[in-house]
C-alpha cells in the first residue's frame, strides 16, 4: 500500500513513522516533507498549501491513501480535492475543518448546543471592541477569528494591553485577514488538558490526554511557541474528568457538527481547561496537534492505518483502540532565538541509536547533511513505565544529539510531576 502524507513537521514525522510499522505500507511519499523525514518517506518539493499541486502530484503517484495532517490544508478543502480525484483520505472535509478555521463558528456552535466553555463576544468593528473593554473584566483572551499558525490568541493582563491587542489584530492586521473577526472571552483558570480523539462522525474514541508546554522559557516564562515539549497522559485528566468529557463536550460536539451537516471525520483535538466548575473547551483543532501527537502516537499500541482507514469508512466502532500504561515524554529541542530571530544551516549530528525516537520538524538536508531549518527543530521521545524515568530518558538522548545554538526548556513534565 502506497501513501500520501500532507505536512513537513514534526507531528508529520511521528504519523509518517507510525505507518510504518504497518507491514503493509510499502511507500510514504510526504508534501513537502523535510530533510528528517526524508530518512523515512520519499519527499517532494509541493508545499502543503498548494492544493492544485498536490491534486496533480497524487494523480502522477496514484497514492491508495491519503493523510491530510495540518491546518491550512485541511481548511482550504485538501480532502476534498483529494476525495474528488478517487483517493480515499484521513481528515476532515472543508465544511468540518471550520471548526478550527473560524474562531467565531466554533464559540456559536459551542452556545448553540449547550457545551460547556469561557463566556464570549464576537466583533468585526475595532471601535466596538475598543468599547466593550471599557468594562470587561480583566484579564482577558482576544482570539483572531482565523488560523494564525497558532499564534493568534493573546491573554491580556491588563485594559491596555488587551486594546493593543484589538488594534495589532484588526488594524495592523498582524494575522491578516485572520483578525478582521476577533472574539474576546472570558479568562479562564485551572490546569489544561489536550485530547486528541478519533472519530468517523458517529463513534469518536478519544487518545491518550497530554499536557503541552508552550512558553519558551523554564517555569513557563517567556514568549509563547509552537509547543517545546509534552508528557502524556496528563495526571489533571482522570477517570471522571474523562467521563464528564465524553458525556458533556466529546459527544455533544460530534452530534453538533452532525445537526448543522458538517460531519467531522477525523482526528479532532479537544484544547480543554479543568475549571472549578468542571472541564470547559478552550479551543478545537482540526487535526493532530504539534507536539502533543509526538507524545500520544508512540503510546497507541493498535494499527494507526487500521484506525484512519475505518475512520475515512466509518467503522470506528468496529475497532479495538489499545493504548499502552506507560508514560511518555517529549522534549522539543529549538534554535536559540526561537519564537524570535535565529540563525540556522547549522549541521545536527543524531546517533543512529537514537534515530527512531526523533520526530524532525525544522531541518533541511545538503549533500546528505541534515542542517537547521526552522526554529524548533526536533523532538525527542520516551516512552518508559513511568512518567520520571520517560522525561529523564528523554534528556538522555537530547543530549547526545548536537548542532549549535541547540535550546530546550529543562523542565518539561516537572507540572505533571508534581500534579502525580
């Protein structure tokens, strides 16, 4: 079986090498990929937002399968052209991937139909907005409408700082189009959970629940990033956290998306905050979060293709979804400077040992070199029967994989630790 894998990052990296593990799978070919994982899929230079180019690359390799993983993709209608063409996809259509590509949407949806999350308004005037937090309480969450490579959502500490916020977003249009629409929300408080769940728009099964470290520095200080590292599962989710989930905002959800003809069949990601008040929604994605999907897949013990395949036919109930006991940690190593300016071309040197337990987001490869690319550059997963020996394992190997100006926090998993 031949497959087609959208994205070039790291959560790329960790689907790419778990469908390896199926005996089946005979080539991965991956868009546009990257220098890691060209170790592992055969790459090709068509960027993941070029639909038209991807249409025509699959109908060059006729793939039997495709992966649609990231965002823009998948909200700029990937799986649709795909399915259009006869090719059999893992990942929501367009009219589901809105869930995540308009703030606005998913928040109505969630007022709509009862499940629980932050109090909210919506604004597409400046002036408007700039009025309502006169009074609102602070401090507050502003969220851009659209995708903003993650980076669309600022907790405002104070009044100012919450109107320079508006005003970055809807007149400097810093997110582009992204902030015409704004949401200003309630700030919530409680420690956050990710879950990441299967689901054919009729069964979802939910993963293994993670906690993401997002600030750069250690203590969570700093800017905020694309993620520097994750442990799963999370000791804030337990037993009836889960069942409250599944029963208030997992279901509910999935039902909801089905009343207003958007079937989500997926991966659908829950960005959930456990309040006083019990387990409210933050955020939904429309796909495997970055880095939380480097933690959760080396802990799946079924087939991932068996799983998507019966997802894209809509037979997830029909599936034994096992997961392993063990823990699992995995710490991102960065470019200094990173989420600011950093330079990068700077050669990595990773042990043949350790090659299986490194997902590569940002590198490039010369002349079989394998170079700095991108700000976070690689992670490094353990899994290990406990949640210390995995984090300490994981060090482990990140310090013996060397390039200059590496970076990376040293206290990823000490929350959850201390949480056990």
């Amino acid at each position: 079986m031949n497959i087609l894998v959208v994205g070039g990052g790291g959560r790329e990296h960790a689907i790419i090498k778990k469908l390896r593990e199926n005996s089946a799978v005979e080539k991965i070919w991956a868009l546009p990929g990257n220098g890691g994982i060209a170790r592992d899929a055969e790459c090709a230079a068509v960027k993941a937002t070029d639909i038209e180019g991807i249409v025509d690359f699959a109908k060059q390799v006729k793939p039997d399968y495709a992966v649609v993983a990231p965002d823009d993709p998948l909200v700029m209608g990937c799986v649709d052209a795909l399915t259009n063409i006869g090719i059999p996809c893992f990942g929501p259509e367009a009219k589901a991937a809105v869930i995540e590509g308009s703030k606005v949407f998913s928040k109505n949806l969630m007022k709509k139909y009862g499940i629980p999350t932050a109090r909210y308004q919506t604004f597409d005037n400046m002036d408007d907005a700039l009025y309502y937090l006169e009074s609102a309480p602070i401090p507050t969450v502003i969220k851009a409408d659209g995708l903003a490579l993650g980076k669309g959502v600022i907790i405002a500490e104070t009044r100012e700082a919450a109107k320079d916020a508006v005003t970055e977003m809807m007149a400097d249009h810093k997110f582009g189009a992204s902030g015409d629409r704004i949401v200003i929300e309630e700030f919530l408080e409680g420690p956050e959970v990710s879950v990441l769940s299967f689901t054919d728009g009729k069964t979802i099964v939910p993963m293994i629940s993670s906690m993401d470290h997002k600030r750069a520095g250690d203590g969570d200080t700093g800017l905020n990033t694309g993620g520097m590292g994750t442990v799963a599962p999370n000791p804030y989710y337990n037993d009836e956290v889960a069942a409250r989930c599944m029963e208030e905002i997992f279901l509910p959800t999935v039902r909801a998306m089905n009343e207003e003809g958007r079937t989500f069949k997926g991966c659908l990601y829950f960005g959930l905050m456990i309040t006083k008040d019990g387990p409210k929604v933050i955020e939904y994605n429309c796909r495997f979060g970055d880095p939380e999907t480097q933690v959760v897949l080396p802990l799946l013990e079924t087939d991932l293709l068996t799983i998507m395949q019966a997802v894209t036919e809509e037979r997830l109930g029909e599936i034994d979804v096992k997961w392993s006991d063990e823990s699992a940690c995995c710490v991102i190593a960065a470019s200094d400077g990173y989420p600011l300016s950093y330079e990068k071309g700077y050669e990595i040197s990773i042990p043949d040992g350790i090659w299986p337990y490194v997902y590569v987001a940002g590198a490039a490869d010369e002349d079989g070199k394998l170079l700095t690319s991108g700000g976070r550059v690689l992670g490094v997963t353990a899994v290990r029967p406990t949640l210390s020996e995995a984090i300490e394992a994981s060090y482990d190997m990140l310090d013996e994989i060397e390039f200059a100006n590496k970076y990376y926090r040293a206290d990823i998993g000490q929350r959850a630790l201390k949480a056990l």
